[in-house]
C-alpha cells in the first residue's frame, strides 16, 4: 500500500514536471528549424539544423539585450543605494517620524501599478525623460526601493548591537560602519533584493512599451514581441530569439539557484 | 560644537532623502495627478478641463469596462482556484520524496522555467495555442481529434479560457503557481520533524496528515498567496495585451488593456485615471474583505 502511495506520487510529480518542461524543449528543438519542419512535425529534432536562425535572431535581439542590461544594473543599484541608505537610519538611529517615514515609504506598495501607468508616462515626459534609459530606470527602481527597504532593515536590526557599538568607540564614521559592517552582514538579503529587482527589471514589459520607442532604448521584452521574419525560414528566428534572451537569466540561475529561489519567493512581499 | 548637533539631528533624514525623493517623484506626484486629473477632461496635453464627476459617472455606465470588470473576476476566481490547488499538491509530492538531493534536483527543475522572461512564455503560448500550425491542434489533429482542433485565441468563446490555461500546470510560471509552490515546499520543509514523527507513530493517514497537519501549519502562507493573487488577477496585462488586445469583439477585454486603449490609443487620459481610481479602491475593497474572510476562516478552523 505504502509502495504504491510513494509510486504513484511519483508518476505524478513526473507528469507534472514532463507538462513544466515540454513547452520550453519544444521551444528549444524547434529554434533550429525551418518553417517546414516547425509546422509538420514540431516534436521531432531538427532534420537539418539551422544555426543561421541563431545567426540572424542575434542580430535582432542584440542590442536591446544590451539596452536592457544596461536598465536592469542601474535599477538594481539605485535600488540597492536607496534601501542600504534608508534601511542604516531605520535600524541604527533613533529620531522623530522614523515611523511616519516608514509608513511613507511602505504605503505605496498598496497602489497597484498601471493605477500610476498614465501619471508616471505624464511625469517622465515633464522631467524630459521620455525615451531616455532615466525614464526607464527611475519609476521600476521606485516600486522596488520599498520592499528592499523592507528587507534590509529586517536584515540590520538583526546584527549585533554590540557589534555597532565597538566599531563606534573604535571611531568609524557611519559610511565605514555601514559598508563594513552592515552591507556585508546583510550579504543574502542584498542577494535577494539584486535578482528580485533584476528580475523585474529585465522581464518587465508594459513600461518599456509606454515611456520608450525607438531601438536606441528598446528593451529586450518589446523587441522580442517585434521580431522580423521571412515565411520560408518561418517561426525558427523567433524562437531563436526568445531563447537567446532567456540565455543570461537562465545562466546565472545556473550559478546561484538558491539566491534565485530566495529572491523569487521574496518577491511575495512586493504585492 | 553647535553644528555637529546639528548635523547628529538631521542625518537620518539625510539617509532617507535618496530614498523619499525617489517615492515622492515617481509615487507619489504622479498618483496625486492621476486622483486629480480623474475629475478633468484630460489628454496629457491641451485639452484640460475640470468636469467634476463624469468620468466617474460615465464609468459606471461603461458597458465594456463593468464587462471587463466581470472577466476580470473570472480571472480571479480561475487564478485563486489554482493558487490552492496544484502549487500545494506538487509541493506535497516532493516534500514526500525521501531524497534530500532528488528534491533538490527537482526543484531546480521546476524553478528554471520561472527566470524566462514572462514575455518569453506567452509567445512561446502563443504558439502552442495557435490557429494553423499551432501545436496544440497538431496534437489534437495526430490523435485523430481534429474535430476539436480550434483557433483557440481567435475564437470569442476560447479566447478567455486559452489565454488563462498558458503556463499549464503553471507551477513554472513564477507569479501564478511557481511562487507559490516554493513557498509551500519550503512551509512544509519548516513543519517540526518530531510533529510529523509523533503523526506517524499514531497512525495518522496521509489525507489526515494533509489537512489537521500541513493545510493549518500553512495557513498563513496560504493566506498570503491568496491575497496576492488577487490583487495581481484583477491587474491581468501582459499576456491579454500581446495575444488578443482585448479581442476577438471584446471577448478578452480586461481592465488594465481597456485602461491601456482608453489612455494610451484614445488620448482619454482623465477617464483613464478614473478608471484607474475605481479599481484600487475595488482592489482595496477586496483585500480588506479577502483578510477579514480568511481571518474568521482561520478562527473556525
């Protein structure tokens, strides 16, 4: 009876993971075809292998994946700068509307984001944002100091009091404490905090699309929904495309799952 | 002397400036506007002229947008229902696995799909879901049941339905099932060995040991999972925007793409904020009586 209740949960967990996975090995297996072999038979390997669609998507996607990079770093510390900043004066000082300030900050989270869609498109072109990689930074990097902040004054009013305290009589200014001490004790919250908003930041879609046109900053997620191809080579391009652009995520996943599966579920927070 | 005190007094705040402006500039003016300019005649240009509540007034008379409100829900409904469900049952089948390094493996597994792009995995969808040559209909077509082969998201009656199956069994998606499912493996990875010891010594049953033992001991993640999936449902962009803007007719028209169309390609950019002021508060309506429900829930228990 046991035996069969383990086996079968097995079975289960298999189909589930064999449903996960299809989608994306199709997805690989048919970025090596041509339109033929994509619409005739899309689970069969590549009878001849088009590394060309690889060749030709790159040239489409290249730029901006860089463009994109170049956005998601910035994001990632401006949001880092903002929320160690912030989270140091929570933890550490005591002073008059620290709860008010943290209030502040925290409410925001409560509005839901295309609720500000159509102010912050207004606000970006009155601060002559528009089609900048400024506009494409500044509003994302917003929505995510709060949950950073969040989580690193978590973080520092975890360490040791005493640990402050010696550093003080040892008469290290704030900066010196702060990156000596605070910053590195904080070391997998920062993690956290740097692939949840490079996540984000590199994923998201619906701002890109508003507050840019053009390809001197489009960014990867609009430029794979823009995609060229001829009907001969057909699909294969695209999907060339789409598995170059999930190429850098997928590889630092390689590196740092677990700081991958902290930030993912993190990212709860954030609402 | 004096200045030093000074300077002790203000560096706080001078720790928060960077962080308030970034918040003030980018929140909360622009959330201001928006409350404000709900109440004007608006295109983000010339045009600005204060009419007081007839945005308002004609958002509740908006056929489309109270429709779009009732598919939003729906969404919602389908969206909480898998919320509970699959993320909570893959969770419980790794989590029974004795390997320590086969979960390993397996959550990994189940992971990666979650760093590809959003974008990525509703064109690959978009593909599988397709009229001609999708895959879906090949499959259907191959086992001899084409007759049920299907534009799915061209057909006003599948479109809904196609669109919210992407993903299947969503637990590589990260913001539907993904999320979820690593929040509750890592619950019951927390649950005290010697409770689940203690369970199988008295004889407890797997299906009692779901609900009197890991279903309370998750409660709270449940909970949280649920209020954000909610809050997320009703805000469904992405996928509705790139594969059918709204269509076929208006049979996939969601809140968030009609606020898009009426902002965005229609320049109405004060309806648009109503329409966006009327939602959070039906959002904050929602969360407020979404804690409270499952508060009394908990208590019951």
């Amino acid at each position: 009876m046991k035996k069969t209740i383990s086996a079968l949960s097995r079975f289960l967990l298999g189909i589930l993971l064999f449903l996960t996975l299809m989608p994306f090995y199709l997805l690989v297996m048919n970025s090596f075809k041509w339109s033929e072999g994509i619409v005739k038979h899309p689970f069969r390997l590549a009878e001849e292998w088009q590394f060309g669609n690889y060749v030709k998507a790159f040239g489409q996607v290249i730029r901006p994946m860089f463009n994109s990079a170049v956005v998601t770093f910035s994001v990632i510390a401006l949001v880092l700068l903002v929320s160690v900043l912030a989270a140091y004066a929570f933890a550490r000082f005591k002073f008059r509307g620290s709860a008010l300030c943290y209030l502040i900050i925290m409410a925001m989270l409560m509005i839901p984001g295309f609720v500000l869609l159509i102010p912050q498109f207004i606000q970006i072109n009155r601060l002559g944002m528009y089609n900048t990689f400024w506009g494409l930074i500044f509003p994302p990097a917003a929505a995510s100091a709060a949950t950073g902040t969040f989580l690193l004054r978590t973080a520092m009013e975890g360490i040791s009091n005493s640990l402050f305290e010696a550093a003080e009589m040892e008469g290290a200014t704030d900066l010196q404490i702060l990156t000596r001490i605070a910053v590195p004790l904080s070391g997998p919250v920062i993690a956290t905090i740097v692939i949840m908003t490079g996540l984000n930041a590199w994923n998201n879609y619906l701002w890109p699309l508003v507050s840019t046109t053009g390809p001197n900053t489009q960014q990867v997620t609009v430029a794979l929904t823009k995609m060229v191809r001829t009907a001969m080579e057909g699909d294969g391009i695209l999907f060339a495309g789409y598995v170059i652009a999930s190429l850098p995520l997928i590889l630092l996943f390689c590196f740092a799952s677990r700081s991958f599966v902290a930030g993912l579920t993190q990212g709860a927070v954030k609402g | 002397m004096k200045q030093k005190s000074l300077f002790k007094l203000i560096k706080p705040y001078l720790f928060l400036l960077p962080v308030l402006s970034l918040l003030i500039i980018f929140k909360y003016i622009p959330f201001g506007m928006s409350f404000q300019k709900s109440f004007y005649n608006w295109n983000g240009a010339n045009l600005d002229t204060f009419i007081g509540f007839q945005n308002y007034m004609e958002a509740f008379q908006d056929r489309i947008f109270l429709q779009s409100i009732g598919k939003a829900l729906i969404v919602m409904v389908v969206q909480v229902g898998i919320t509970v469900s699959i993320p909570l049952v893959t969770a419980e089948l790794l989590f029974a696995m004795k390997s320590k390094r086969a979960q390993y493996v397996v959550r990994t597994a189940f992971t990666f799909p979650m760093v590809v792009p959003g974008v990525v995995v509703i064109l690959l969808w978009k593909w599988i879901l397709g009229g001609d040559t999708g895959v879906l209909n090949n499959i259907l077509n191959s086992i001899g049941l084409s007759q049920l082969a299907n534009p799915w998201l061209g057909d006003t009656k599948t479109a809904l339905p196609a669109i919210l199956a992407i993903g299947f069994p969503w637990i590589g998606i990260a913001a539907l099932g993904g999320m979820q499912f690593l929040v509750y493996f890592g619950a019951l990875q927390g649950i005290a060995g010697d409770l689940l010891e203690a369970a199988k010594l008295d004889g407890v049953n797997i299906w009692q040991r779901f609900w009197k033992i890991d279903v309370p001991m998750l409660a709270s993640q449940l909970k949280l999972m649920v209020t954000l999936v909610v809050i997320s449902s009703l805000q469904i962009f992405e996928s509705i925007f790139i594969l059918t803007k709204g269509g076929p007719g208006t049979s996939t028209m969601v809140p968030a793409v009609y606020m898009y169309e009426q902002g965005f390609t229609y320049r109405r950019m004060g309806y648009c904020s109503a329409l966006g002021i009327i939602l959070f508060g039906f959002i904050l309506i929602l969360t407020v009586f979404n804690n409270k429900f499952l508060k009394k829930a908990e208590v019951v228990e």
